[in-house]
C-alpha cells in the first residue's frame, strides 16, 4: 500500500503518539469518523498499524519492544505529565524502588529536587539522573546491565532487590492486554519487577495511554497485584471495570484527585 497525503498524516500521528483514538485523529485531521476508520482499516489490512477497540496504535511484536530511542520519543509530553503526577503524589522521606522504563526516567526527572528520598534502583538512568540530587540516598542494584536501555537486570539484580522492603514500589511496563495482564518482553525484567512488587508496600505502575490493548510476551503480574495506576488518558474499555474490580486507584493527567468522603 502507498498511503496517500491523509493517511500519511495519520501514520505519522500514530507513530509519534504510539496509540491514538480515531476521534483524535478525526479531529487532527479535519475529517469524519467514517474516514478515519476506512483508512484505518486499509492500513492496518496492510500491515501497517494494529486497530484495537476505538483506536489505532502502533504495529509491535509480542516479542520484541520498541527500540528505545523510538520509546523516549513516543508521546513524551504525555509522559512527561505523567511524571509530574506521580512526583506530586511521593511524600518526603519516602523510601522507593524504581525500575526499568522511560516514564520512570521521567518521574526521576521530577524528583531531583525532592527531599530526603530514599531510592533503590536498577535502571542506570534513573541513578544518573537522581544522582544531581545531593538530598536523595541512592542505592543501584548490582547485575547485569542490558545496554541498549541500561537496566540492570539478572538472578544477582533480584538477589540485592530482596533485602529491603520499601514504601512504594514504582514500576513502568510494556504492555496491558484487556484480560487484566501486565506484560513485558524480557523474562529476566519481569523476574526484577516481580521482585519490586513483592518488597513494596505499594506498587505504582507507571503506563501511558500507548500501553492499553498492546501485546507482550511475558506475564509480570494482574492488575490485582497493583494498588495504584498512573495515565495520560482515561483508560479504554474494558478497562475501567477490570481496575474497579481489581480494586486499583486510577490517577488520570487532568482528572480532578478524589477527594475524601472523611474529610
């Protein structure tokens, strides 16, 4: 398939956003829903985006991610927003372990002029980034040390994760499908972000709009192991009722904090 002008522009939409709504799309692109999906529907039957319900994202594998430099550009801003959520939400004097992914590397970024932080990782951007904040302790995990991302990773990665037990676990991922799964592609990831979540009092997942309905090899975790969600844009069906059932707080960019029936 040769795209014409329009669904050009949407290609290019869709691979700077990494996942967009087909009214966005309309509405970038001064046209009809109708439109839309019609040239969704030849892309994708070309093989070149992956439709999901009320949207499009973009193509992946199940089991190989996104390169990296790809991924820190996919929807930046939003993540960025997602970052400052986060930040707002982690006292002082709060204890963490933060892992692999670049919106952790952007929580990182808001952090650096925190307060009395306590911060174990095993993500060596996030331990360069939080290393300009003379008030934080940073603790790095030892391991071996996945290059195209530096993230530390391994059997002596999860053997070190296992001496502490922190306040909140922060953990990024690489796909949510719509049976309630946390997915990642590397097992030997997975095996450290199962470790964090079981040495945190609370587990923060970290996940922006592009990771709803995306595929992934390897099972990390269900959404009933996480106590809190932090995204750019309400998440599609079904997953409104699998995070009420799962009983998961859903923090959303933009949406007003919920405020305290006690209060």
């Amino acid at each position: 398939m040769t795209p014409n002008p329009r669904q050009a522009q949407l290609l290019e939409e869709v691979q700077a956003r990494g996942s967009v709504t087909v009214e966005a799309l309309a509405d970038k692109l001064s046209v009809t829903l109708q439109t839309v999906r019609r040239d969704v529907q030849r892309m994708a039957d070309a093989g070149l985006v992956a439709r999901f319900h009320g949207g499009v994202r973009v193509l992946s594998s199940t089991t190989e991610n996104i390169a990296y430099r790809q991924r820190q550009s996919i929807n930046a801003d939003g993540k960025t927003a997602i970052a400052r959520l986060i930040a707002s939400r982690i006292p002082d004097g709060c204890s963490l372990i933060m892992n692999i992914g670049t919106t952790i590397e952007a929580v990182a970024r808001e952090l650096v002029r925190r307060k009395g932080l306590r911060v174990i990782t095993n993500n060596l951007n996030v331990a360069l980034i939080l290393s300009d904040n003379p008030d934080c302790e940073l603790i790095v995990a030892g391991g071996l040390v996945r290059s195209r991302d530096r993230g530390v990773i391994g059997e002596a990665t999860i053997d070190f994760m296992r001496q502490f037990k922190v306040d909140i676990g922060l953990i990024g991922i690489s796909a949510i499908e719509a049976d309630g799964t946390l997915r990642d592609f590397d097992y030997r990831e997975v095996k450290v972000a199962r470790t964090i979540i079981e040495h945190s009092r609370e587990t923060w997942l970290a996940a922006d709009h592009t990771k709803f309905n995306r595929p992934a090899m390897v099972e990390l975790a269900r959404l009933s192991e996480i106590d809190r969600i932090f995204t750019d844009v309400e998440p599609p069906e079904p997953f409104p009722a699998l995070l009420a059932d799962a009983g998961v707080d859903c923090d959303v960019v933009g949406r007003p904090a919920a405020v305290d029936a006690a209060a």
